[in-house]
C-alpha cells in the first residue's frame, strides 16, 4: 500500500489477496449500513483517524492494517509497555496516572518476587515503568511489574533517578522499533540507559546533566519536526546541544 | 475540569541538579527569556503573542459612553482575562483558580492602577461623552508563565490599537472614519511590563519559567517595570523567603530586561506598520 | 474622598494622624478570642480589626483535595458590612478578599511544618471587624498568632507592615487615607532571619527609593516580632501559674525570662 | 450596487462562486491533545480539542463520552450569539463522533473566534459620504457603535431598509467555527471519527440575482437571504438505500467512493424553494472544494513530520 494519506470516512478497498486481514487501530468496518448477514458481500471498512495508510505482514500470511497517525492522548491498550507515576498508595496496591482519561490500578503483588509479607514499599511520585495486564473501555486499566510468562521483572518496575520526557505517541513507537536510527545513532555519542512507554513518556539516564538535556532536547526536535529523523541530523544536533 | 496531576519526583531532583550547574532543560540560562513573536491581526488592536509556546491573543475594542459623574473627565478601560479550558484543561470556565485570580488582579494593577493609558485623553465631551477601551484577553496555550506573555500582548495590542479621530462642535460630536481623517493611536504614559522569576530551595533564581519549572518552583515573584527604571508592581506571595539583596537583584536584572523587550516590541510595531496601510482602509 | 487635600506630612513632621514617620499605629494582641477554635486572635492596628480563627489540623471536607503527605491549607477573607464605615466605598468585590486569601495562604505554606500533619486540612478563617488600612498586614500578623495559640508549629514569627513613600520621605504602618495617596508596599518577613516571605507593591516608585523601604520594613517587623512575642509570653506565663507547675529544683524547671 | 450575475464580479472582486483564500493549519497549541486554525479570509476560528481525558463525577455518563463544547467570542459578544453557535456545534459532532468508544470520559472541543463577530451596525456607525452626526448615545448599548469596525468596503449606498440588530453570528463565522472544530478532531486523533463535517455559508444579494458563495461581511450584511450549511463526507454514511430508490431532485450523485449527507442547515431572510436548492447545489461543490484543499494541506503538513 503506499503510504496515501486518509481521512476519517475514507472507505479502504483492502486486497483480498490473504487469508486473514488484521485491522489495527484507526480502522473501523462502517457500522451505518452493515450489510445483511446472509449476504457473503464484506462490510466496507473505512478509516475512522487521520494519517498514513500502512501495512506489515502478519503470522502465517496474514496482513496488518492500520493508520499511522501522531496524536498525544493515550488510551490504554493490552500488553503496552507503558510509564506511569504513582498518584495514591492504598491497602492492596497503586493508583497510577498513565495520561489517559482513568487511573490504572497496580496490584501491590505484581512485582517479581512479591509475597503477602514482603510486598515493595513505593512512595507516592515514584516513576514505574510497567505493562499493561488488562484494558478495556468499561473498566479502569490494570498495570503489572512482572513478565507473566517468565514471572521476572524484565526491567519493570521503579526508575531511579534521570529524566521523563513527554512526545506523541507515534515517536515512542517508532523509537520501539530497531530499524529507526535516531536511538543508535545517540548512543553512538552518549551512554545512556532508556525506557519507551507506549504512552508518550520516555525516560533516559546519562552520567552528565548537559547529555541527558541535549537528549532531552534531541527527542523534543525529532518529535517536533525540526530534526529529521537521520543519521546526520542528528548528529549535528547533537553537537550542536552537547557544545 | 482534570486536577492537576504533579510529575514524578525525580523530575524534581532532576531540575535541581541541572539548576545547580546552572542549566535549564531546554538549553536556557538562568536568566535568559524564551523567544517573543507577535502576530498581528486584520483590524488595529488585534494581537497574538507568543512567548516560546505559551500564547495570549488580545483585543482591544472601544466604544462611546458617558462618564462616571464625580469622574467627568476620565474615560474607562475594561479588562477581560478569564482563562478558559484552551490554555490548559485544568482550567474551568465558570471557577476562576487561584492563579487566575493571581493573573488578572496583576493584570489590572499592571495596566489600569499604574494609568498606562491616559484616561483624561480619552474624553470626548466632560460629563457626556468619554471612550471606553475594552481589553479582552484569550488565553490559548499555558506552557508557563501567561502573566508575562499576557502583559506584553496587552501593551502591543494598545500600542497597536487606533480609535477614529473625533471633532467636538459645540455639543455636538463628528466620528470621522479612517477614510477621511487617519486614525488616532491611544495616549500612553509608560510601557509596563511584567517579568516572573521562579525560585528553587536556596538556588539563583530563574526568569521565565516553563510550566514544568513553575509546577515544581518553591515560589515566585513578579515584578512590573517600565522602562523609566520605575518599579509599577512587585508581588512575591509566599514561597521561600529572600533577604533584601536577592530582592534588590532581581528587580535589577529587570530593568535591563524590560528594555530589550520594549525594542522588540517597537520593531514588531514598525515591521507591520510598513505592511499595512493605516491611513487608508 | 475629594474632600479637601489632607496633608500627609505637615511641616512640623507629624502625619494626618499625629504620628511620625516611623512611628507604628497603637497595637492590641489579643489570643484565645474565639469560642470553638483551636487557636484564635484578635490584632487591631490603629483603627484596623482583624479576627483570625484556626480550625485544625483537622479532617478535610473533601477528601480528593487531601494531599497524602503535607496538610493543606485554606483561607477565608470576610469583611463585616460596617468595616469601612457606613456607606463607604466598601472593599469592592471579591476579587480583592480573594486576593489577600490567596496571599496569606502562600504566605504561610512554607512556614507551618505541614509535614507533620499529612492528611490534613488547616483551615484560617480571617473576619475584618474594621478596615483603616493595612487590612493584609493586620490579618497577617493576626494568622500569626492564632496559628501559635492553636499549638500548629510554625518555623518563625511572620510579622508585616505596610510602608509608603511621601515624596522622598518613607512612611511606617500606612491607615486608609494614606494608603490611598502614597505608593505603598506590603512586606511580611521571617523575623529570626529577617528574609522577607511576601512583598506587594501596587503603585510606581523609583528603583533608587525601593531598596531603602525594603531594610525599613524589615526594621518595623522586628519591632513587631518583639511586641508580639511579649504577649505570647505574657499568656503562657498566666497559663503556667494557673497550672502552678511547681518549677523544679535545680535548672530543670521551666524558668520565662521576661 | 454589484450584482451577481453568473460572469459579474463582485465588490472584492471575487466571482460569484468562488471562495476566499483558505487559512488551514493544525497542531500550533501545546498543552491542547489537538488544535485546528481555519479561515475564509479574513474571517477565522482557532479551535482545540483534548480528550479522552478525566471527567467529574456529576458529568460521567457509562455508556459514552461526556462531549462538552465551549466557545469563546473575541470581544464579549453577547452570550446569546455564543450560546446559539455551541448549540449548533452539538446538533452536529456526536453523530461525527464514536462517543461509545470512550465512556466515562471527558471530550473538550473549545472553539476561539478570530475574527470580530459583530456585523457592522445599523445605525450612525454606517460611514457614507458626508460625516454623521453624532448626538446621542445610551451608555449600556455599549454594543451599538464599537470600533474597530469591521472591515467594511468602499461605503455603499445602502437604502435603510429595516434590519433586526444583529444578534448571533453571521453565517461565515459559524462555518468557520465548525471546520476548525473539525480540524481539532483531525489533529488530535486519538478519538474515532466516522465522517468529516464541512461547512459552508451562501447568500442571494438580492431577488433577481444569482447566489454568492462564501459572502463576506459585507455582502452577507446586505443579503436578503444567508444560507449555512454544512455537508458530512464519509462512505456508507448517507442513510438511504443506494442501488433503487433514486429520488429524482435530490440525486445523490454516486461517485465512486465519496458519499454526502446534510447534517447541518440554518437560513435567515426570504427566499424561494428553488433558489434553496440551487444554494443546496452550491453549498456541496464549495464543501467538497474545501475538503480537497484540506486532504491536500494535511498531506503536507503530515509529510513534513513523517518519521519512517
């Protein structure tokens, strides 16, 4: 698909070339005029936000569809990696603010290693960088500390110290994705230790003050347009910054 | 509408290490402003102001009315600043929060109580008929500091403003229009011009603090100042408490502060006066 | 208001009122003036009365204000209709009361150990029974001293004054007349290190003039402190012989050095 | 006095059909989820929108979204005017809106007029050749004589027929209300939208002329019928059966994928059941127009922040 640009209400004409089509987010079968169920004639699908029309292949030769749009407002999705503040502790775990319209609950179980007498005792104001357990639109989302499948931490949990910055959430995918070179061509320059949330959050720690704000600084640009998303850019920002 | 919900706390320890070292988080000195931009609007009056992200729009509007009786001479100036739910949607548009009540009591004592504009200038006929000037502000975005930013675009919006020039007969009043006679601009005594700095446990302070910087300052103080080296209003509420010197430092950076933004301001002026025909509509 | 000028300083240096210059209005302290309060207390400056009655640390109203590790605090302004005397131009609006709220409010956060009362809500219910200016410094010192007759620590005394300029000369403890002639700034300030926690300033002065008022005002809460301080003593004094706490042999006692 | 005949030009020199200069840019506010600018010339609306967010109590609804829309006039028009183009905006953004995805949320769509709302008043404010006499005025009808005026053109003879006061928003302002709203939504993407409402105003100078699209102030003033509408683009959306039922006057021309309901009609003066359809006619080339213009700029816009 190339990337078109679409707006919400633009029908999507899929081709039915796969098995299985997988719609991501932004798309959305029609609901005005479904047609009969009798009738094999597929529900028209449209796209319900605006951005670029994109595709990657799926599991066993099925296809994914979504819009890629930038927008700043998370809401809550499963197995999100996300960055999460604690706004209020009671009895049995965490009240945490994701940015989005509820407050997630954190069980105070949910951390590695957690038993009923030795539970971990976080302040208010601590950073957690968490994954979403469950979300749904009728009910509060759920975060957890541990890796269900491997009952280990996996880097959850509390972040000491560095710095959280707030940019759309298109940028904290793409930074989640090996292949877009802002990220490595950073480290080339500075050491740093980083956590992507899926909500617009990233937080990063360098030895220096001036590095982490020239990160800082760098991820804001990219974010923002100013710094195009390649390796030379980047580098001269860099400089530029760290000077 | 949404309370709001304080950043973690090793921003906070974050801040004031870089603070320490002398260094902001978006590459500022301590005493360094953000950029000022000003966009001008259609009509005379109308300006938007941009002060780094943070944005006011301010109108000014006039209108006819007759004077207050023990004041015949004196004209009026009404000024709106109601934040709404744009700047920030922690901000209502019914309640006013504490800090807008902050902003626009500054507000008023900044322009009105330090007769930034001549009142006597604007009476048409004593005891009948005087101008009165309405000064509407729209707060659009709250990335820190709206008082400064709305301080400005008030005064550009001022300086900006023309009202039809007006010829008295006898008890009779001629509004000429723009076509006929060159609108006249208002008479302005003085610039004031508010500067906030925000202070950190026992570090230097900083001037123009951003929204995280003035959620996790310990206190601020705003200073109005014109460029006759004259103090117009100082208002430090609470927040860590300084000794005589840091005060007197401060207000000092202000003087030189607020003469570099009154330039800005005259060569906004000048660059839209070229482009727009103020004479002839 | 437009009656004839009033001379704020006649020739022989005395002021509308009698006063010289750097002579501060007579003062009452009065603690313990309310029924049901925790702490309360009644300060008049001059002609200017305030009431200042301290409930708490108590449970809050609502509970989403609460915040989990300091106590939040809450101020009241009224003003009884007969303050400023009649049909006077009353102090206009809210706008104003809840202005000096505000300003009282950010005054004492960093003073009062809200730490210690997390949870909480300390809630300062301030009545001005009659206005002749220095409504803000009044209710200040006021606050003060029911926040210690109400047992809340506090870390220092925060006394205020308000100081004006006539001409070149510096004016002490400003009453409603001169207060609306002269530029006058309001400077509340921790007496023990003598840094200053609020200053207002509403109309122009010269810079030149402005560091001098600031040293006089601090000179004047000092004076104040001192006054102050003499009263708490004075009543805990009373409060000690009515307990007649026998003071101990030896240094152990409790000894009031006058 | 200018009429506009199919070929004639109009006062600003505009032909009858065709529209102002187009002000299109989205995402300028920073603390807003989404911020949308649009304007036909001269006059503009800078909306924005945030949500889902956090909703009180009283407000929370289970099964949607709280949508709660305010607007703010540039000076302070009377509340009446403001009132009367929020309820416009509510009759038209919950059926654009998949309100359901999102309950016990908060949707804020906040629209700013740039532009000053208050037509050129009738009385003595009018400027024609000699200089008016000014003898009387009330001071509460602060309204009735406000400066700046608005941009008014080379004076024309108006014949003083009788005009109600004006008291609500002209037609362009609340067109531009809306499609800045729209752009709100656009820019904001995080709530699902199923069409795209675009507004557009039309006005008949006088009987024996034709319509002109996109009136400006002036013209719109001395129209003797103003039309607002605004159409939805969006497949599927229209609700009638498309293959039998072709209502003959009506005929919702099926192109391939682009569909078009009415969601929004206001009208004020006299005119004709044919003169409606012809400004019906106008109104939907003008939006589809200004929706081609808007797809073209938010490519652009969206090209120069892409990231792969």
């Amino acid at each position: 698909m190339s990337t078109t640009l679409v707006l919400p209400g633009d029908s999507i004409s899929l081709p039915s070339s796969f098995k299985s089509v997988v719609l991501g987010p932004g798309l959305a079968p029609s609901s005005s005029r479904l047609p009969a169920p009798s009738s094999d004639e597929v529900p028209s699908i449209i796209s319900t936000k605006l951005g670029l029309m994109s595709s990657a292949k799926g599991k066993e030769r099925s296809e994914q569809f979504w819009v890629e749009g930038r927008s700043k407002r998370y809401i809550p999705a499963q197995k999100d990696m996300v960055l999460g503040t604690i706004i209020a502790r009671h009895a049995e775990g965490y009240r945490v603010d994701l940015g989005s319209s509820q407050m997630a609950q954190l069980d105070g179980l949910a951390f590695e290693g957690a038993t009923k007498r030795s539970k971990p005792n976080l302040k208010v104001g601590t950073l957690v960088y968490s994954r979403v357990a469950l979300a749904n639109r009728d009910m509060e989302p759920e975060i957890e500390c541990i890796d269900p499948n491997t009952g280990k931490a996996e880097g959850f949990g509390e972040l000491k110290g560095g710095l959280v910055v707030s940019c759309s959430l298109q940028l904290c995918r793409h930074l989640l994705n090996p292949k877009f070179i802002v990220l490595p061509t950073l480290a080339a320059t500075i050491p740093f230790e980083i956590a992507v949330g899926l909500n617009g959050r990233v937080w990063f720690k360098t030895e220096t003050v001036s590095e982490s704000i020239a990160l800082k600084r760098v991820i804001e640009g990219v974010d923002s347009g100013d710094i195009k998303p390649d390796k030379g850019a980047v580098d001269r920002a860099v400089k530029e910054y760290l000077a | 509408m949404v309370r709001e919900i304080d950043p973690p706390s090793i921003q906070k320890e974050f801040l004031l290490a870089a603070l320490a070292e002398g260094k902001r988080l978006d590459g500022r000195i301590p005493l360094e402003q953000r950029k000022i931009e000003f966009v001008f609007g259609e009509e005379l009056g109308n300006v938007e102001c941009r002060l780094g992200k943070t944005a006011v729009l301010a109108q000014v509007t006039a209108s006819i009315v007759k004077p207050r009786d023990d004041r015949p001479y004196e004209g009026f100036l009404l000024i709106n600043s109601e934040i709404g739910p744009m700047a920030s949607s922690v901000y209502e548009n019914g309640r006013s929060s504490d800090s807008e009540i902050l902003i626009t009591r500054l507000l008023e004592k900044s322009i009105r109580r330090t007769e930034a504009i001549d009142r006597e200038a604007l009476c048409i006929l004593a005891g009948g008929k005087v101008w009165q000037l309405r000064l509407t502000l729209h707060f659009l975005s709250d990335s820190g500091n709206l008082l400064d930013c709305a301080s400005l675009a008030s005064m550009m919006a001022l300086k900006h403003f023309r009202k039809p020039d007006v010829e008295v007969i006898g008890d009779e009043v001629i509004i000429h229009s723009p076509e006929e006679r060159a609108p006249v601009p208002l008479a302005m005594h003085h610039t004031p011009l508010c500067l906030t700095f925000a202070y950190f446990e026992n570090l230097s302070p900083i001037l123009d603090p951003t929204h995280l910087e003035s959620t996790l300052c310990s206190g601020t103080l705003t200073v109005t100042m014109n460029a006759q080296r004259e103090i117009c209003v100082l208002s430090k509420a609470g927040g860590t408490p300084l000794s005589v010197e840091e005060i007197m430092g401060v207000v000092r950076v202000g003087v030189d502060k607020v003469r570099d933004m009154v330039k800005i301001m005259d060569e906004a002026l000048e660059k839209d006066r070229e482009n727009r025909v103020v004479e002839v509509r | 208001m437009s009656s004839s000028r009033i001379e704020i300083l006649n020739d022989g240096g005395l002021r509308h009122d009698a006063r010289r210059p750097y002579e501060l209005r007579s003062t009452s302290f009065q603690l313990d003036t309310h029924p049901t309060a925790e702490g309360s207390s009644t300060v008049t400056q001059g002609l200017t009365t305030v009431q200042v009655s301290v409930f708490g640390p108590r449970e809050p109203k609502s509970r989403s204000t609460a915040s989990h590790d300091k106590a939040i605090i809450n101020v009241e302004v009224g003003v009884v209709p007969w303050a400023q005397g009649g049909g006077g131009k009353r102090i206009r609006g809210d706008k104003r009361l809840q202005e000096i709220g505000a300003s009282i409010r950010q005054t004492f956060e960093p003073v009062i150990m809200t730490h210690l009362y997390p949870r909480s809500e300390i809630f300062i219910n301030v009545q001005v029974l009659s206005a002749d200016g220095g409504i803000l410094p009044t209710a200040i010192n006021a606050t003060t001293l029911s926040l210690i007759s109400a047992g809340i620590s506090i870390t220092d005394y925060v006394c205020s004054v308000s100081i004006g300029l006539h001409l070149t000369q510096p004016l002490l403890d400003l009453s409603y007349i001169e207060e609306n002639d002269l530029p006058n700034l309001i400077l509340a300030s921790l007496t023990n290190s003598g840094k200053i926690t609020l200053a207002q300033m509403e109309t122009r002065l010269h810079l030149d003039r402005f560091q001098e008022m600031l040293e006089l005002g601090t000179e004047a809460c000092k004076v104040l402190k001192d006054e102050m301080d003499q009263v708490v003593k004075d009543n805990t004094g009373r409060l000690v012989e009515r307990m007649n706490v026998r003071v101990g042999g030896g240094g152990g006692g409790m000894t009031i050095d006058q | 006095m200018a009429s506009a005949g199919p070929s004639r030009r109009r006062s600003d020199g505009r032909k009858p059909h065709e529209i102002r200069p187009l002000t299109i840019e989205i995402g300028e506010l920073d603390r807003a989820d989404g911020s949308g600018r649009f304007g036909f010339g001269a006059t503009s609306a800078l909306a924005s929108c945030s949500g889902p967010l956090e909703v009180r109590l009283n407000q929370e609804l289970p099964t949607r979204a709280t949508l709660e829309i305010s607007h703010r006039p540039l000076e302070g028009v009377g509340a009446t005017a403001s009132r009367a183009l929020i309820t416009t905006l509510e009759s038209i953004y919950p059926s654009a809106l998949r309100l359901s995805l999102y309950p016990r949320s908060l949707i804020q769509i906040i629209v700013q007029s740039l532009s000053s709302s208050s037509a050129p008043t009738l009385s003595t404010g009018r400027y024609n050749e000699s200089p008016e006499i000014y003898i009387d005025t009330e001071p509460e009808t602060t309204e009735k004589n406000v400066w700046p005026q608005p941009p008014t053109q080379s004076a024309l003879a108006v014949d003083k027929k009788e005009k109600s006061p004006n008291t609500s928003y002209n037609f362009s302002s609340r067109a531009v209300s809306i499609n800045s709203a729209t752009l709100a939504i656009l820019d904001a993407g995080s709530i699902a939208m199923t069409h795209l409402p675009i507004a557009i105003s039309i006005a008949s100078l006088s009987d024996d002329d034709g319509l002109v699209v996109d009136p400006s102030i002036e013209e719109e003033y001395n129209s003797i019928a103003r039309f607002g509408f605004a159409w939805s683009f969006g497949k599927n959306v229209s609700l009638r059966e498309d293959q039998n039922q072709k209502d003959s006057n009506m005929d919702v021309d099926e192109e391939e994928d682009e569909e078009m309901e009415l969601i929004w009609v206001e009208s004020e003066g006299k005119f004709d059941k044919e003169k409606f359809s012809d400004a019906l006619e106008l109104s939907k080339i003008a939006c589809r127009q200004i929706l081609s213009e808007i797809r073209a700029k938010l490519g652009e816009t969206l090209e120069c922040k892409r990231l792969q």
